[in-house]
C-alpha cells in the first residue's frame, strides 16, 4: 500500500513566456509554448530577424 503523491498530474508545469513573461502551461495542447500565444512567437521571431538584418546592415 503506497502513499506516494501524484505530483506529475496535480501539479502543472509552467514557464514563462519568453516574450511577455506571462505563465504558459507545458502540455501537448499548448502548442505556442513555450510561449503563450501565436502572437508572442511572432514578437520574439521578429526581434530575432531584425537584429540580424541590423547586424548584416551595419557598414563596416
Ligand atoms: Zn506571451
């Protein structure tokens, strides 16, 4: 007879979303994690393209 708390399905696991910091739930139907939303992926895609475009447009 074992008591060992059920921790992996009671508790949620959650992380920060990268581009607003809000709680994001880490389960397969979370499909932005680890970002929140479509429109927080977006926001941290495009920051990363324009600072590559910045570094590629930068004049020696
Ligand atoms: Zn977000």
């Amino acid at each position: 007879m074992q008591s060992e708390p059920d921790i992996t399905r009671k508790t949620a696991v959650t992380v920060p979303c990268p581009s607003c910091g809000q709680s994001v739930k880490w389960e397969e139907t979370s499909t932005w994690r680890p970002f929140c939303s479509r429109r927080c992926q977006l926001i941290d895609l495009n920051e990363w393209l324009s600072d590559e475009e910045e570094n590629q447009q930068k004049p020696d």
